[in-house]
C-alpha cells in the first residue's frame, strides 16, 4: 500500500507548535491462568484448546478474578508511585467483536485500581524527565482473527476468518499516563524512555516478561499538537499496538509531522486510530473515533468489587524490588563506568548479564568487556538478544579466570568463546578441544624461538648489535608458527637471552 502524506520538516513543526502526548500501554501479565477463569495462558497451543464456558463467554458461566492478577496489578500501581483503591470495581465495555464471544469485555472504567501516579525517565544526556500516571487498570485480552484468502491478511479481500479464544482472558494491565506536555522537539525521545522504563519495571517486578515483540507489551501512542503560548489542546490521533521501543519513537516523530503539515494547510486533524507502519515509519488513518463513542459502561454484576486489604497492600510495597534506575545508578558507581558507557550496556541489554557474571566469579571491567565485545557482536551478527546467547554468566567467567590465570590470552579466549557460541562445549571443553592453550613452557618455546633467529639472521644480528627494539619482528615471528599461543613475554625474554643481550 502507497500513501503519500505531506509532512513538515520536523524542526518547522517544532517551531510553530508543541506536542501533547498520551502513552496508553496494554501489559500481558505473566500469569498461569486466566482472569476469570482457571484456563492455562500458554502460549502456541492449538486453536481453542485453552477455553472454557466463561471465556468463551458462554451464558451463564460465572467469572472467578484471579488473585495474582490484582497482586501484580497493585505492584504495578505501587512501583509507579499510584495510589491503590481501597475499593474498586470491574466494569463491562460493551462492543461487538467477533474476537469478544461475550460482546463485552471486562475491564475497569472510573473505579481502576492504580491512579494518580508518576514514573520518573532518564532521557539520552542524562536529563530526568517526570511522566505522569493517570491510571493503571485490570481487564482481559480479546482472542484473535486470522483473516484468510486475501492477499494482505487484511479483512479486505479475505474469504473468510478464523477465530482462537485462547488468548481470550488473559490478563491485562493498561497504563495510562496523564498529558505529557513540555517535551517539545523531545516527546519522541520522552516517549520511547517512557516505555523503555516501563518494561524495565515490569520486568523486575517479576509480572511479566513485557516482551513487544511477542505482543506481551504495546503502546497507543496519542499526540496532538498546539500552537506555542496556547493553553488548549489540539485533536489527538491515536496510533495502535506500536510493538517496539524504536517504533514509538518513529510514530510521534510522524504524527508530529503530519500533525503539522494538516495544521499548516489551514486543514482539521481528524480525531482517529491510525495504524503504524514499520518499513517506512509512517502512519496510516484507522477508524475514526470521536469523544462520543459509547461502550455503555456499567459494574459487573457477576464479580465482587475488589477491596485489597491496606495490610496487604503495605506487604506488597514493602517486598518491591530495587527500582531500575536505582540499580542502574548503583551498578554504573559500582563498576565506575560513565553514563555513555552505561546506556551503551543498556542499549545492549547486557546489565544482568554483566551481573550475574560477577557474581560468578569475574571482575566487572572483564565482565563489561566480553559481554559488550565478543558477545554484543555475536548477538548482533545472528539477530538474537544477549541472555539468548548460547553462553551462560557463569562460561564468561570461567573464560576471564583463564585469562587471569595465564592459561589464555585475549586472542585465544575470543577463540574459546567463539567455540561456545559454536555449541562446542563449555570453555574447558573447547580449550581441550581446539589445543587452545599459551605456551610458556620454555621447552616448546625454545624451539621455535630458535628457529624464528635462523630464519632471520639480519634481525638478529641487529639486536646483538644493541637494537633491543627490533626483538619484537622476532616475537612475532614466533607468534605466527605457534599460532598466537605462546606467552609473549616470556618468548621476549628468551630471545634476548638467547642473542645475549640484556632486556
Ligand atoms: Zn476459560
């Protein structure tokens, strides 16, 4: 599909006007069962194996809530620094969907059970940026339609559709932070710190893996614009299911553009969903949706209202992790690394990796440095992350104390490496295997010590001569026949005895 879109350069559009962000972000929880219901929430079964009378929202069926769905949900509200409802309620959205066998979902509309909260951001110079949290709420994932006989996949064109409900229940988290204005020309920026944050929290709090590219984290990223010094906001559009952290910085960078292009030409934004498009960043218009629209709210009759206990709640809080960015800070004094240096660990996802090999034994500086050398590569050149490496903290750290033992130099532990993610066994295991050991026995050494000073007698004749300096075209030479094993020093020195100089 071509769409051609006018847009404004973004430093014009960040001239004439500001940007006003919303951030609604859907969570999976990583529960065993369902919301309602005690259905198994394993992912890539077959069809319609995983569902019962109540999530296939057959009448009569009685819903059940699941309590590590409100327990995660409260850790989420605690960690974003909202207030817990002492009291709350479910509530049907009523819409019609094939997807929604019950033709509503239940979710919760004025009575959420996490409010007014704030999550503070660390943005690329360091800057702490503040995102506040209007509300975090419990409701349940649709099933899902796979639309077949079209070209596109699309419901346009398609001969029919299939329908899986056992993604239907599922629990949801959906955080919803309030407007997000002042950002200016860095509310794309604010707004991929924001979700980058929040799925570090998520992921410490233990309630779900928030993997996007799994769909168990997606963002609806609201943005409107206003000209500089107004105090009302403009329309929003709302592009859907953004899936990953750099897609929703590219979104609000489009939107911003587009937002302003409209505006420019004396035209009207229109206030609607809007899909995102990864091959080329752009957007594309949805549904249209106005204030208006109506699901008819109203509390569920077949579930009791939610009232944690304060005793509970205060459990809760107290048994929170570290903070992320607590921890971040903690471990970049810990190890003396910079900030750069400590978001390029970030960007690689190498923190815990980094941690867990010093506790297996290594120093940080070793750690930090096979992890986001040899290892950072080897993920990048494959596509995959870094902890799904197949080389665990504990092989690193193996690797450093060889190195630190003498019994590997860098060019070899990168071999050992190498073999690792090469299946070949464990470090001991591939330094068996390849031979891969520094020679420093002077036995082994000697030999080809002798036979580097044969095969270059002019060199050799120069260091008897007195240019000491000139050993090192020597030691490499030795380096060369034994394939990089031999302990440089050492075959230094023996040269030099050997020629009868003095080092
Ligand atoms: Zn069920």
């Amino acid at each position: 599909m071509t769409v051609t879109t006018d847009l404004v350069s973004y430093e014009d559009a960040l001239s004439a006007y500001d940007p006003v962000m919303g951030l609604e972000v859907h969570v999976e929880l990583g529960t065993k069962t369902k919301m309602f219901c005690g259905c198994s929430t394993e992912l890539g079964q077959d069809a319609n194996t995983q569902t019962c009378p109540t999530c296939l929202g057959l009448p009569g069926a009685l819903p059940v809530v699941n309590e590590i769905g409100v327990e995660s949900a409260i850790k989420i509200g605690l960690a974003l620094n909202c207030e817990i409802a002492e009291w709350c309620r479910f509530a049907r959205k009523n819409y019609f969907y094939p997807d929604m066998p019950k033709n509503f979902q239940t979710s919760q509309y004025d009575e959420p059970i996490a409010f007014n909260g704030y999550l503070d951001v660390q943005l690329e110079d360091g800057e702490i940026f503040r995102v506040e949290i209007e509300r975090a709420h419990m409701e349940e994932d649709t099933g899902k339609s796979t639309h077949v006989g079209g070209a596109t996949g699309r419901i346009q064109g398609a001969s029919h559709s299939l329908l899986d409900y056992n993604r239907a229940g599922i629990p949801l988290i959906e955080i919803v932070t309030k407007p997000i204005e002042g950002a200016g020309e860095r509310a794309p920026e604010v707004a991929k710190a924001y979700v980058a944050e929040l799925r570090e929290v998520i992921k410490a709090l233990g309630v779900s893996e928030a993997r996007m590219d799994k769909g168990q984290m997606r963002c609806d990223v609201n943005l409107s614009l206003r000209p500089h010094g107004r105090e009302e906001f403009g329309t929003r559009s709302e592009t859907k299911n953004v899936n990953s952290l750099r897609s929703v910085e590219r979104a609000a960078r489009f939107e911003i553009q587009r937002h302003a292009a409209v505006l420019n030409s004396g035209g009207t934004i229109v206030q609607e969903t809007r899909h995102f498009h990864e091959e080329d960043g752009s957007t594309t218009s949805g549904r249209i949706k106005d204030n208006a629209e109506d699901y008819r709210y109203f509390p569920e009759p077949d579930l009791v209202p939610v009232a944690p206990a304060r005793e509970w709640v205060e459990e809760l809080r107290a048994g929170l992790p570290e903070m992320p960015r607590v921890r971040r800070n903690r471990l970049r004094e810990e190890w003396g690394v910079n900030e750069h240096d400590m978001q390029s660990i970030l960007n690689a996802g190498a923190v815990d990796s980094i941690v867990a090999t010093i506790e297996a034994g290594a120093d940080s500086a070793s750690a930090r440095k096979w992890w986001m050398g040899e290892l950072a590569r080897n993920a990048n050149e494959t596509g995959r992350a870094i902890d799904e490496l197949p080389m665990t903290p504990a092989q690193v750290a193996r690797v450093t104390a060889l190195v630190a033992s003498g019994d590997l130099n860098d060019k070899l532990a990168r071999q050992v490496i190498e073999g690792v993610l090469a299946g070949e066994g464990g470090p001991d295991e591939v330094v068996e295997k390849r031979g891969l050991k520094v020679v420093s026995d002077d036995g082994a050494l000697g030999a080809a010590v002798d036979e580097a000073i044969a095969a270059n007698t002019a060199i050799a004749d120069k260091i008897r001569g007195g240019k000491v300096a000139a050993a090192g075209a020597l030691v490499g030479a030795v380096m060369k026949t034994t394939r990089g094993q031999a302990d440089a020093a050492r075959v230094r020195e023996l040269i030099l005895e050997k020629l009868g100089v003095e080092g």
